[in-house]
C-alpha cells in the first residue's frame, strides 16, 4: 500500500454491522465524487463497497452487541484492530471515519490521532442515554464529529468538540409518503391483506435472544386474526440460516411466515404494523410512518449490568426523539409474546392511534431530512484540506 499511497489519496473507514454499512454508503455516495482516485479501505459492508471500497476484514466479524457477548470475542476483534491500526500507521490516510461501532473505534481513532492522523466518528454513541462521561474518551478521539440528531449538537458544542449536523441518511433515502400498494405488489401481498413485519434484529447476538419470543408472538397473533400475513425479513444468507434453526429449536417452524432475503424497507412499508427489535430499525419503522412495538432481549447478565446504566427511560429511538413513550417498549423479562401480542394487536386494529402516530412520525422526518451526503462528504473534505 506505501507504493498507492503516492499516487492516490486514502481513506480508511470502520463500519461494524448493517446499519453502519448503510450509513457510511450514504457519505461514501457524498465522497467518492470528490476524491474519485482515492483508495478507500477498512472494514465495510457490501453497500460500501458499491462506492468502490474495500473490506480488509469481514464486517460481520465485529457485529457483536453485548459486553459479555463481547468479551467471548475479544481477542479475535482485538486481533483484528491491531492489525489495521498498525497497517494505517504506515501508510498514514488523509482521515480515518470510524462508522458508529464506538467501543473498536474510539480506541482505534485516539491512537491514529496521536499519531498525527485527523479522525472522524460519523454517529455519536448515545451518550444523552447512557455512559455520558465517553464524551471525555470522544475529545481525546475524535478531530471532528459526525452527528445524525439535532439535538447532539448543544451536547458537543458544550464539550468543544467539533462537530457537524448532517441529517439522518435513513431521512432521505425513506420517502415521506411510502407506497404501501407497490410494496405489497413486489411482495404478491393482497392489498386488503392485514401485514405484520417481524424484525428480529441483523446481528446473530439479536436473533439468539429475540427469535423465539418474537415468533411465539406472531403465533398469537395469528389465533386473534388467521389471515394475519407475516414477513420476516433477514439481513444476510447467515442470519437467514440461523434464524431457521432458531425456529426449528424451538418448534416454531409451523408458524406461517415469508422469509426475505433482504427487502427490509419493502416489509415494513408493506406491514400494518411492525415487531422490531430496538435500535436502528426502529427508526427506519418511524421513518415509514408505522405503528410499532419495540422489544429487546439479550443475555443475562449483560442485561443485570446495564439495566442500571440508563439516564432516560427510553431505549427506542422513536421514543428518545419525542422524549416520551409514543409506542410501547418491552424489555428482557417484559418482552414475553403475550404482552407484545397485546400491544400488537392495539397498534394493528386501533385506527385513531394510527393515525396519531402517523402525524408524530411525519414531523420527526422533517426534522431528519438534509442532503446528508453532501453535507458529510463536504466535513470529511474540510478535515483533510486543514490536515
């Protein structure tokens, strides 16, 4: 790489699971035009790599959620980081971008910043929820900050951070009005037909914990209304193969439903409701202007620590955006299929609530939507003309 780095720029970036590879396609959508014989590399997704870049590891190898789940990896994406920090040190990048995955890039970024190397984090870890004094770990991190939600701004303006607001790339990429018809169409849906969209979660640690419980409820829901249609969409052909012998362990393979190969934005602008797990997804839900259930569940004793690590009594992005409980969150022990069948049922049958929730979902788009891309790819610019 010593002999491209004379002859084209780079840029090194770090995604760690789907939604960062969505995220970070978006900027690279911004950037690439810009520094068009730039190599790019790092570890990325199969949309990053639409833009030209090039995954020196596998993401899914850092699509882990949990501290215990983890700690049972630790060495293996410590190995991994070692090796990219040490490649990066040599051939020096006009800027890194650590794509969300907080907890292996911070690290990474506050010794490539040592070294002289600008960096950037695009998408705040969730410091307004929990584990606010990272802000000190993000000064010492990060040249300049990324931000997705209006209201992070006050937060690192505060703490003299650099910072930009860019939007939420999910704003412009959902459109304000879906078309529910269409989608139904792709899917050969009846247009009449009521649709639930189950979302387990894109990492294999969510689908461990979430599968079972969220199919037994889907299984409930289809004795209240037998031609409930069901979609299940996966992120991946590993998730898929997974989620199969999850619900073959647990007996749940006569439960109806279409399982996808992606398409996830077309289940959840067909569906009349959706079951998601919390995180990203929830606020593609919301984009889409969908009544919905949030639910989480993850092992044991991640759950005993970081129960008490809260500051708001949201976990839902939908929820942390309105600053209230706008639909129902169900969390370890509470997300039993009974209660989420209850809450379900409510969201699909209750026309009032959904049209309340329509109107709430359409401001917080507004309030989302910026040419992201651009205003991201022209941040990176500025931090690599003033390196």
């Amino acid at each position: 790489m010593s002999e491209a780095k004379v002859t084209r720029p780079i840029v090194s970036m770090v995604a760690g699971e789907t939604s960062g590879d969505m995220l970070a396609a978006r900027l690279l959508s911004g950037l690439r035009p810009q520094l068009p014989q730039s190599l790019m590399h790092g570890i990325g997704g199969p949309r990053m790599m639409e833009h030209g870049f090039v995954s020196d590891f596998p993401m899914e190898k850092l699509s882990v959620r949990g501290l215990f789940e983890v700690l049972l990896h630790y060495r293996e994406i410590s190995g991994i980081r070692k090796k990219l920090m040490q490649q990066l040190l040599v051939e020096r990048p006009e800027v890194f971008i650590g794509v969300d995955a907080p907890d292996f890039n911070l690290d990474l970024e506050i010794q490539l910043k040592q070294a002289g190397i600008p960096t950037m984090h695009y998408i705040s870890p969730s410091i307004w929820a929990w584990r606010g004094g990272r802000i000190k770990k993000i000064a010492e991190a990060v040249s300049h900050m990324l931000l997705i939600f209006p209201f992070e701004e006050e937060i690192y303006r505060q703490a003299g951070i650099p910072a930009t607001y860019v939007g939420h790339p999910l704003a412009q990429v959902i459109p304000l009005e879906p078309d529910v018809a269409a989608a139904r169409e792709e899917l050969g849906l009846e247009p009449d037909a009521r649709v639930l969209t189950v979302m387990p979660g894109s990492r294999m640690s969510e689908l461990k914990y979430n599968t079972e419980a969220f199919i037994q409820t889907a299984k409930l829901l289809l004795k209240r209304d037998p031609h409930l249609q069901i979609l299940v969409p996966m992120a991946g052909a590993k998730q898929r193969a997974y989620y199969i012998e999850l619900v073959l362990r647990a007996e749940l393979e006569d439960v109806p439903v279409l399982l996808m190969d992606g398409k996830s934005h077309t289940a959840i602008a067909a569906a009349d409701a959706v079951l998601v797990a919390s995180g990203t997804a929830s606020l593609e839900v919301a984009l889409f202007k969908k009544p919905m259930v949030i639910a989480y569940k993850m092992m044991a004793a991640s759950w005993h620590v970081l129960k008490h690590m809260g500051y708001q009594p949201w976990v839902g992005l939908p929820n942390i955006m309105a600053e209230e409980f706008v639909v129902p969150e169900f969390l370890q022990h509470a997300a039993s299929p009974e209660a989420m069948a209850d809450a379900l049922w409510k969201q699909l049958t209750d026309d009032s609530l959904r049209t309340r929730l329509q109107t709430r979902f359409t401001d917080m788009h507004h309030s989302l939507l910026r040419d992201t891309a651009q205003l991201a790819a022209d941040a990176v610019m500025r931090v690599i003309d003033n390196k």
